[in-house]
C-alpha cells in the first residue's frame, strides 16, 4: 500500500501558511464582533482559530511563528486592549502543550522529509512484521517514511507532546503510537529504531539500543552520527543530507 498522504501547510510557499493564519484570526474577530459577541470572547476565539493551523506549519520555529503572529498583530493594531494581562499567557500556554519543558532535551520538532529513507530496506534485514519504533515521532512524518520503506513492518511510534501524540494517532491509525518518554520506553521487541534527534542525544541512543535491543538489530539517525561508531551503511538524501545506519551490539561495519 501507498503511504497515506499527509496535509501540511509548507505545501503553501512560506509565509503564506503564516499569513493565511493570521487573516483567519482577524476575520474570525470581526465576523463574531459583527454577530453582536463579545469583545473578549471574540479575540479569545481569534487567538484559536489563528493558532490552529500551527500544528500543520512544519517546523518548530514556524510553528512558533504561526501562533504568535497574530497575538502580535493584535497587540501592533491597539485592539489587545480590551484583552485582561492574564490572557496573554493563553499563547504560551499552549506552546507548553504541545512542547512541554521536560521535552526541552530533546531535539525541537523537525520533521522528517518524505522519501528520506528510501532504499533503507537494502540496508536493513528485517522478518516480516518487524517491530520498528519512531522514537520521538512527533506528527508522524518519520511514521509515514519508516511504512513507505519498509512496508512490511509494524509501525510504531511514542511522543511526549500528548497533543503530538492524539493528532499522529489521528493522521497515521495504521501506527501504534503511544504518548510517553522516548528515554524511558523499553526499546525491546523492537527491531529498529528510527530517531530524528541531536548530536548530543546520539552516544544516549545507542548505549540505550546495545543495552535494551537485541544484538543485530538496528538503529537509524536522520543528519546526526554517533561519534566514535562505525556505521553499517550511510544514506543520502537529494540534499546531501546523511541517514546513519548502525547495527546494535557491533561497533564495526563488518
């Protein structure tokens, strides 16, 4: 099966996701201002409808971008006057929602660009219905990568943003996504492990694989490399960019 397609504002050219955003927030204002709503609750429903879109813009920083320009615009435009102090809180609130600070170790959500493991299962050895993990899986980009290139395995992934979590389970049901703590997770069971994370994140993850998953299994980073192991094969994306292919329990490519 094809992988399910997935609906993502950077479809748009940037900025217009962003501006599109912002104007929804402002029609939305005026329309129920119109319909005789309250001031309040019309900015309120504002701030959401603007906000909404955030978690389809791509990457962290544009999703930040996202949310926070039209609280921005509205404190520009002198209309935040009628807002109480407290209600600015309601943006970060949200971003704390979906970013908790105790994922703050972690690598911000980056997604995974379609077809970057592509030709990973001529590298890879896996039984049908081999258990592979998207650690870290975000909105399901590294999901819907993993299934189209090893379309035999069982997908699976775990998240710390609850809401991450609930709209990935929405977006790919094919994937078993749990909300939890990717360092806290028992890796085992599990044949592979896919992760999008940071440079420093890497000698964790592999000490995590070689202490919990089985010898011969694998671990998969997308950019990052573990310094000081050999990698059993290296893709690259259209880009340059590299996918690092490492075999648990064997330091050598051999």
């Amino acid at each position: 099966m094809s992988p399910t397609p997935s609906l993502r504002l950077p479809a748009l050219r940037w900025p217009l996701p962003a501006l599109l955003a912002w104007a929804a927030g402002w029609i939305a204002v005026a329309l129920l201002i119109r319909a005789g709503v309250g001031s309040l609750a019309a900015l309120a429903a504002g701030l959401a409808v603007a906000a909404a879109p955030a978690v389809l813009a791509g990457s962290f920083w544009r999703r930040v971008i996202v949310a926070g320009g039209f609280p921005l615009s509205l404190a520009a435009s002198g209309a935040a006057g009628a807002l109480p102090g407290w209600a600015w809180l309601l943006p970060l609130a949200a971003l704390l929602l979906a970013y908790p600070v105790t994922a703050w170790r972690d690598a911000p959500v980056f997604p995974t660009p379609r077809g970057a493991l592509a030709g990973l299962a001529g590298h890879v050895a896996l039984p049908p219905g081999a258990s592979v993990l998207d650690a870290g899986c975000g909105l399901g980009h590294g999901l819907r990568a993993l299934r189209a290139a090893l379309p035999g395995a069982n997908v699976c992934g775990i998240e710390w943003s609850w809401p991450f979590a609930l709209a990935t389970r929405l977006a790919c049901p094919w994937a078993r996504v749990a909300r939890g703590d990717m360092w806290r997770a028992d890796w085992r069971g599990h044949a592979l492990v896919y992760l999008f994370q940071r440079p420093e994140s890497m000698a964790r993850a592999l000490a995590k694989a070689d202490a919990e998953m089985a010898p011969g299994s694998w671990l998969v980073s997308l950019e990052f490399e573990a310094a000081g192991r050999q990698p059993q094969a290296v893709l690259r994306l259209a880009g340059g960019r590299p996918v690092w292919v490492y075999r648990v329990g064997r330091r050598t490519g051999s």
